[in-house]
C-alpha cells in the first residue's frame, strides 16, 4: 500500500501578510515568522522559504537572519506542496497486541513515529503500512493510524488505530486523561521525595524553537506524577505517570527540578557520569479502554537491553 501526501497541510496558500509593530521590533525574520505559524511548521522550514525568495518584506527579499524594524511589511506566499510516497518497509515490529481495531507495539529506541518534511522512510509509520492492511486517516497522510507519539530516543509502548472509529474513541481518552501511561526514567542526583507531582506549564523555548521548557508565554497545561523506585546516590530510578501529554513533558519537567534524564541529548547533562545514546526513558506501561468492546487494555514493556545494563552499571559501582 503506497499514499501519496504532501509535505506540508496547509488549507489554503494564499499570501500571509504582517505588519511589525514595537514589540517585535529587531527581531530575526525567521524567528518572528516561525512563531506567528505556532506550531504549524519549523524555523528550518521558514529558512529554507525565505531563502527561496518566498518571503518579502516591503517588497524586497531578504535573509532569515534580517531584523525587523516596526511597521516593516512581511508577506510570506507559501510554495505549493511537494508530493511525496510513503512506502511500506519491513521494519522489524515487537508487536505486543493486535486485533482488527488496535495494534500495541513495543518501539526500540531510535525509530522515529512517523515521517515529516524531508524524513519520509525508516519510521514506525512505514513499519505500519507493511504490517497492518488498514490504518486510521484522521491524522492525515503523513501520520495514519497515530494517535499519539513517544521521542525518537524513548523506548515502549506506543498503540496505533487501525480504523478512524478506533482512533476518535482512542484520542478522546487521552483528551480526557483517562489513558493509563508510565515511564521508567533513570535522571541524575538523588531526588529526597518519595513521590510528588510537578504541575508546571510547558512551551517552546524563546531561544531554541525545537526545545521546550517551563514558561508562562505561550504554554499548556502539565502535569506529572512521580514515585522513586531506587536510589543509587548520584542517580535515581523513577516511576512517571502522565497526566497530560506535551511534547517532551517528562524531559521537560524533570530537567525542571533539577532532575535531568541520565543521556538526554537535549534537556540533560553534557559531560560527566554514567551516559547512553538517547535519554533513559521507558515507556513501560500503557493502559486503554478498548474503543469497541469496551474491554479495559493494559499492557507493560520490559526495560531494554540498553538501560537494564546502565543499570546493572550503576549498581555495581
């Protein structure tokens, strides 16, 4: 099964126009654009446009890093849609359940969910399309069948629908947080609470637009809830359950207590102590009401090889 997408999902492509008031005066180009698109596309994407000529302001073509000056007219037309294939790739699938609804796998760390501009091959997606004969659209071309997603570098549970009425009774159980979803995290220093709750608001960071971090501007709602499991002085095992599901929210939070996940490239430390490639992050337990028997799901994934031997590691020393 091959579908045909495009690379950006945009309703219509008509120009987008702006005028530059005081309080984005001196701002990069690119960043002001990739801010005012929220979450719609990335400042990679708007660099590439304007420098393809796509992006003018009073008339005149400019560089991504060209700094604003208030009452500058932007117009931004958005190049028409490259189509791309994706294409079903026998990628190896640790299936954990799969009926004609849902199917539950298990992901290794290191397999991105699914494709985006300029990354359409090796995802779970393309696994997918191989195993299952149908998935859910309501997603949209690039993301059939994905009701939610787990980083790249976390290992565990992920469930996909495989038909759109499963993915609506799916989605709306996450939106009501009645999904049952925990981690396993080993995160740096010794945290003193036995267990405890972060309820801190997340957003994209004003400095890096593939970061997020703990702010009031622009943000969502999160929480997080935590037991320790095992204390090993400079380290932690802990147990996360979310509450809600933001992007990088568990990396997010704990960076924000002073917790960093052992290995995280992003949100961790740089040098020192033990390490691994991608963060220590597992998701071991995921738990649904299934959207058309009613029957309640749980299922748990192991630790992998990787973060069972960075603990074994950590014991012995």
């Amino acid at each position: 099964m091959n579908i045909s997408s495009t690379s950006l999902e945009w309703e219509n492509l008509d120009p987008i126009e702006w005028t530059i008031d005081a309080a984005h005066k001196a701002e990069r180009m690119d960043k002001f654009i990739t801010d005012a698109l929220s979450e719609n596309t990335s400042r990679t994407q708007v660099q590439q446009w304007i420098k393809e000529g796509h992006v003018s302001v009073n008339g005149q073509a400019v560089k991504p890093n060209y700094k604003l000056a208030e009452r500058d007219v932007v117009v931004l037309t958005i190049p028409e849609p490259v189509n791309v294939e994706l294409k079903p790739e026998a990628i190896p699938l640790d299936v954990v359940y799969e009926d004609s609804d849902v199917i539950v796998i298990n992901k290794h760390r290191g397999l991105v969910v699914h494709p985006a501009p300029g990354h359409y091959s090796g995802t779970l997606v393309n696994a997918l399309l191989h195993h299952c004969k149908d998935l859910s659209g309501i997603n949209g071309v690039l993301r059939p069948g994905i009701v939610h997603r787990i980083d790249k570098d976390t290992s565990g549970l992920i469930m996909a629908a495989k038909n759109d009425k499963a993915h609506a009774g799916l989605a709306e159980q996450l939106k009501a947080h009645t999904v049952n979803r925990k981690y396993l995290a080993l995160v740096h220093g010794n945290i003193q609470h036995e267990h405890g709750t972060i309820e801190a608001p997340i957003g994209r960071d004003a400095h890096d637009r593939k970061m997020y971090t703990v702010t009031e501007k622009n943000s969502k709602e999160a929480t997080t809830h935590f037991v320790v499991l095992e204390r090993f002085g400079d380290y932690t095992l802990v147990e996360l359950k979310l509450e809600t599901g933001r992007t990088h929210q568990i990396r997010v939070h704990m960076k924000f207590i002073g917790h960093p996940l052992v290995g995280d490239p992003m949100y961790g430390k740089s040098k020192g102590g033990m390490q691994m490639e991608g963060q220590a992050l597992h998701a071991a337990v995921l738990g649904f009401v299934h959207p058309r028997s009613g029957e309640t799901m749980l299922f748990a994934a192991p630790l992998p090889k990787d973060m069972e031997d960075l603990l074994q590691r950590i014991r012995k020393d």
